[in-house]
C-alpha cells in the first residue's frame, strides 16, 4: 500500500470490502466480517464495485456508506479507505469517488485488451496522474484475462476465462508490472496462483513493442465494453 504502509515477511495485510451502501448496513457488514475473520481489525476497507450513479449517491449522501468508513477508521477498527469498481465507467468514477473523500487506494481493471478501448485508456492514465499526484495506491486486477468464457464449461475458479499456460502467464504479468505505479491482483483461483507468482518472480520489463506483439498474438477479449 502507499501512504507508509509496509509488511514484513512475516505479517499479513488483511483487506476485505463491502456492496452495502448505507451507514447502517455497512456498518454491520464490517462487524461481521471482522468476526469471521476473526480479529479486532483491518488494514484496508473497500467500498466494492461503486459504479452506478444511483449508488454512488447514497453512498456519499446522508446516512450514507462513508459515514460508517470514516468512522471505522476513527475507531481503529481499519487503517485505510478505498474504492474498487469494474466497467468502462470505473476510471471516470474512481475520480469522481477521489473528488468526494481522500481515498487510501483504487482497484479496477487493467490489461492489454482493456486497455485498446480509447474511452477507458483516457479515464485510466487521468486517474493514475491523480493518484500519483497524491499517493494513492493503484490495486490492478484481470491482469490474467484472456476474456469472458466461451461456454458453460469452467476449468477455472474465475469467472473469466484466465489465461492458464505458464508462457501465456509470463507475457500478461509482464505487460503489467512494466507499469510503474501500480500493484497486480492476483486471479482468485488457488491452481492458477503459484504460476503467476512464478512468473512475477522472474519480471523482466523488455521493449514495450515487443509486449504489446506478444499480448496481440494471445488475441485476449475485453470484459467490458
């Protein structure tokens, strides 16, 4: 995380999030997570997928979901805010969100394929200027995505269809942690977890020519459009 926050080998950074967008229902979310998981608190608290207008103003709004935030961290009860979100319109939310409260971190999506659709290129670069600007933590997620699955049948616990060869695995990690500023996300699935470990391990930036050719030729599909 940015803002001073460092882990030890030994420690772990405990993060969860909440789609509650009221003071009320936010609040007992984080209770009740905190008591499956078991501990008195959290590092990092997110207000998950806040996407749609609608939400987004109740959220902010009176009796809203940050009063339940801000109060946390008051509390003690988390160390830092954020903000995650999917879709083309996250970019332009996330600065929207940032405009609002002083967020610790954003997550939202960034990959090759994601990243070819001009609109959703623009809202990116802008945020990432505005976070590093004012150091927020940049959390970047369907790094893996080779694109939605073509079928019923799943042969991962994703669901997107994720790339799954080590060497398909090596060029998508590649492409974007030769990103300064940003963090990758691993996919949620536990088969998949040691290969992009492994190949975040053996990162090699390279000519960004040379990655962009290698992603084109895995021919990935956007998620959203």
């Amino acid at each position: 995380m940015a803002r001073g926050c460092r882990a030890t080998a030994t420690s772990f950074f405990l993060a969860t999030k909440t789609e509650q967008r009221s003071y009320a229902g936010a609040k007992e979310h984080l209770h009740r997570s905190l008591d499956l998981l078991r501990t008195d608190h959290i590092d990092l608290w997110q207000m998950h997928i806040l996407v749609k207008p609608d939400e987004w103003e109740r959220a902010f709004g009176a009796g809203g979901a940050i009063e339940a935030f801000i109060e946390a961290r008051e509390q003690g009860l988390v160390r830092y805010l954020g903000v995650t979100g999917h879709y083309t319109v996250v970019g332009w939310m996330h600065r929207r969100s940032l405009e609002r409260h002083d967020f610790d971190s954003v997550l939202l999506p960034y990959n090759y394929a994601m990243m070819q659709n001009p609109t959703y290129a623009a809202d990116f670069e802008s945020l990432l200027r505005i976070c590093a600007e004012r150091n927020i933590a940049v959390q970047t997620i369907k790094s893996c995505t080779r694109g939605p699955w073509p079928d019923e049948t799943r042969s991962a616990a994703t669901w997107y269809e994720p790339f799954s060869e080590q060497a398909d695995l090596d060029v998508a990690v590649r492409w974007v942690l030769r990103r300064p500023g940003i963090f990758l996300n691993t996919p949620g699935d536990i088969e998949l977890l040691p290969r992009v470990l492994n190949a975040a391990a053996r990162f090699e930036p390279g000519p960004q020519e040379e990655l962009d050719a290698a992603m084109e030729a895995l021919q990935p599909t956007p998620l959203f459009l």
